[in-house]
C-alpha cells in the first residue's frame, strides 16, 4: 500500500468516524468523560479534558450529515477503483 493523499485522506476520515460514534452515556460516562464531568467555574481556564469533550460534542453534531456524504463517496470510489 503506497503513502498517497487518498490515505492520509481516509485515515482522517476513519478518526472523525470514530470520534462521531462514541455515546456520551454508554462509554464516555464510565471514563469519566460525561457531561456532568467537566462543569468548571465562571471565569475559569477550561481544561483540556473539557476542551476535548467539546470537540467530540462539536464533531458529533456538526459532521453529522456531512459524514453520510464523504463516506458514501468513499465506498463508491472503493467499489469503482478498488
């Protein structure tokens, strides 16, 4: 397998995926990453543990739909050129 755009294309976008399917109740709460977790004070520096739970909040919410459409690209493009 040759180092081209398309991987590191793919790869990207099978981390976004991964990113999209982690449910907050069923595994994000048992590690201590639930939404109740990460309440901070007003005023305060927002750690790095809340900056990442609000990335994962950002990317499930905005990259909803366009997920379906790249990643449906990208089983055509499979099936057409192997």
């Amino acid at each position: 397998m040759a180092f081209t755009l398309y991987s590191l294309i793919q790869a990207a976008l099978l981390c976004v995926n991964a990113i999209a399917v982690l449910h907050e109740e069923r595994f994000l709460s048992k590690i201590g990453w639930g939404a109740d977790q990460g309440i901070g004070g007003f005023g305060e520096e927002p750690g790095v543990k809340s900056q990442l739970m609000n990335l994962i909040r950002s990317v499930r919410t905005v990259m909803r739909v366009p997920l379906i459409v790249v990643n449906s690209v990208t089983i055509v493009l499979l099936l057409l050129f192997g």
